[in-house]
C-alpha cells in the first residue's frame, strides 16, 4: 500500500527526519532523537506535523444535532470558538474513536459550523459515520472530508507563545483552553486551537494543506517527531487509538478508559443508554497507571500480575519516562482487585518486575 505523504514531507526529507507509517501515513518518527525532543516540549517549546490526523466539517442547518448525537459530549452547548473532547461510540457504548470537536469562530473560510478531528485513518470511517446517520435520520448537514485540505501543526511547550506571538496577529493571551480563533500567522489565515497532546501547554494550528510550510517554517523551534509525542502523551495517561481502545481487539467503553468527565448523559447520543447502565453499576475493569519500581521498560502486550503472579491485565502502552527516569504504563485492571498503591508485576522479558499502581497523570500529581 502507498503511504499518504504529509505536506511537509519534503521538508522533513531536508531535515532528516526518521520516517514510519501511522495509519496509513509517511510520518517522522524522530528527528535529533526521542529524549531531545521530549526535553523540549517539556522544557521550552517544539513543533509536530500532525497533518496525518483527520478533520471533517459538518455545514447545514442541522449540523450541530447532527454532530451532537454522535459524540459523547455536549456540543449543543458550545459557543462560536469553543471546541470539547468527546469519544464516538457505538450502540454498547464501545469507543469507535476519541476526538475533539470544534465549534468554528467568525472567519473559517467556508460555510461549515463544526469541525471535528478524528485520529489518523479514521477519517473516511467517519465521514461516512455521519452521512449513514445523516440520512437514516433525514437532518440537512453536508459532511465534508477535508483530511487532503488542511495541515495541521502542534506548537507545544511553556514557551509556546513566546514563539508563536511575534508571526500572528491573534491575542493568545486571551485564548482560554479549547477556545480557538482565526488569525494571521506569517501571512496565512489560520485556525488557532489552544489544544494539544502533551500536556505542556500550547496551540494546534490548521491551515491551507499548500501554506504548511509557510508556517511551519515561521515557528522556528526544534521540530519532533511521533516518538516524542507519544513519550508525552503517556506521562499524561492521555489515550492512543489502536492501543487504549479499539473496537475489535480492545472494546472499552468511556468509563473503563478513564474519560468519563467527556460523556455527557443528560443528551441523546448513540451508545447514551449502555453508558448510563456503565455510569450507574460502574466498570469492571478501569484503566490505570503502572509505576515500575524495579528497573525495566513495561511495553505493549506485557502481563500484570499480582506479586504472586495472579494474572490481573495487560500493558496497553508503556515506556522509560524521560521527565520520570523509570518506567511507567496503562493497563485496564479489576477494579474490585487491585487500586491506587498496590503493588504489582510487570513481566519484562518474562522477568517479573516490582511495580505499583498510581493514578495518571504520571506528572505533577
């Protein structure tokens, strides 16, 4: 299969980047290495081509109904420039996707209300989600992929604004967490998301897919790749598609994968009903924390056991934190077994680990 190519691929050709397929895009991995890059994020600022995540507008008079009844959240409540984290479920209640939702402020440059994001791949999944359901329910909304129209950059860091300020007319100031606005950024009109994937803080830019360079060239920082944005999605605890959650080899509903805060029960939306006799009993299994105590690197796939080595769960994700210095994970684990400072094993290489269980996320507790 031919791997879609990003907008900055030639730039990140020029640059050296070390290149891997993610759903179904050519995408850099790493460019300096994953700990330099982790470092400036956390630290000071870096850049991400995220181009390979999808974005889908919903136009029309029953665009926000549209969009309200299948995700998660409440989107009848969002205001022009607003936007909300939701997940996408089916009838059980089990997590299609995770995605965030924007209600589009004065300026986009075309007629549609709302833009969601879907993760990489899923776009045309979901593009034809909400036309199947657009037309099973007779709404007037026109769903338009527009995955091929936009780059997407991620400015993130402390020192985001620092960078981003002097090449934008925008007051970012004044931009809350998710609230977004149009501006100038060198010369390109541009959507300005205070959102993003690290938890360090900054702004996710979307512009015409031909001005990607354009901008971001003018945000000169130390670029990253998708081996440092998952080092730092995983000290957060934040989700990965296709390993906290899939529909096929991991069905979890919102409440097991910990966002319940993004299911909003008092709206109408599909899998609403089996979410709410998951809120009322409570999940079975909960995705939670691993801190390893031994020395060892948990990865995707490794054993949790009680310390006498009961099986409990498996490693959704892992990694060495490069903020921490040891090793951390998710796994889903019964709840009615094991919780916050228990101790556990990871098998690292069959080799059973001492670790403990913790809330996420890993930072700043």
């Amino acid at each position: 299969m031919t791997l879609k190519q990003p907008p900055l691929a030639a730039a990140h050709a020029e640059r050296g980047a070390k290149l891997t397929d993610f759903g179904g895009w050519e995408m850099p991995v790493e460019f300096d290495s994953i700990r330099v890059e982790h470092e400036a994020v956390r630290e000071s600022v870096g850049r991400f081509d995220v181009s390979h995540m999808g974005q889908v507008t919903v136009a029309g008079p029953d665009a926000g109904r549209l969009t309200d009844r299948l995700v998660t959240n409440d989107v009848a409540e969002l205001d022009p420039s607003e936007s909300c984290y939701a997940a996408i479920t089916d009838d059980d209640g089990v997590m299609l996707d995770d995605t965030i939702v924007y209600r589009l402020p004065d300026g986009w440059p075309n007629e549609a209300e709302y833009l969601f994001v879907p993760n990489a791949g899923h776009d045309a999944e979901m593009t034809d989600r909400w036309t199947r359901y657009r037309d099973e329910w007779g709404l007037d909304a026109t769903v338009t992929n527009r995955t091929e129209s936009f780059a997407m950059v991620a400015l993130q860091g402390p020192d985001t604004s620092d960078v981003l300020a002097p090449e934008t007319d925008a007051d970012l100031a004044e931009l809350a967490r998710y609230e977004t606005v149009m501006a100038d950024v060198a010369g390109v009109e541009t959507l300005i998301a205070r959102t993003g994937y690290t938890g360090a803080g900054g702004f996710e830019l979307l512009c015409p897919w031909d001005d990607a360079e354009t901008v971001w060239s003018a945000v000169d920082c130390q670029p990253c790749g998708l081996g440092a944005r998952d080092t730092l999605r995983l000290e957060m605890g934040f989700l990965l598609s296709g390993q906290e959650f899939d529909p096929d080899d991991e069905p979890r509903t919102p409440h097991e994968a910990g966002i319940g805060f993004a299911v909003a029960l008092d709206t109408e939306f599909v899998g609403r009903d089996a979410l709410e006799r998951v809120d009322a009993e409570g999940p079975d299994e909960k995705l939670r924390g691993i801190e390893l105590i031994d020395r060892g690197v948990p990865r995707h796939g490794y054993s949790v056991t009680t310390p006498d080595g009961t099986p409990l769960g498996t490693v959704t994700s892992g990694t060495m934190s490069p903020t921490l210095g040891y090793g951390i994970a998710l796994a889903y684990l019964p709840v009615d077994r094991v919780g916050p400072d228990d101790l556990v094993r990871v098998r690292v290489r069959d080799e059973p680990k001492k670790a403990r269980v913790t809330t996420t996320p890993f930072l700043d507790r």
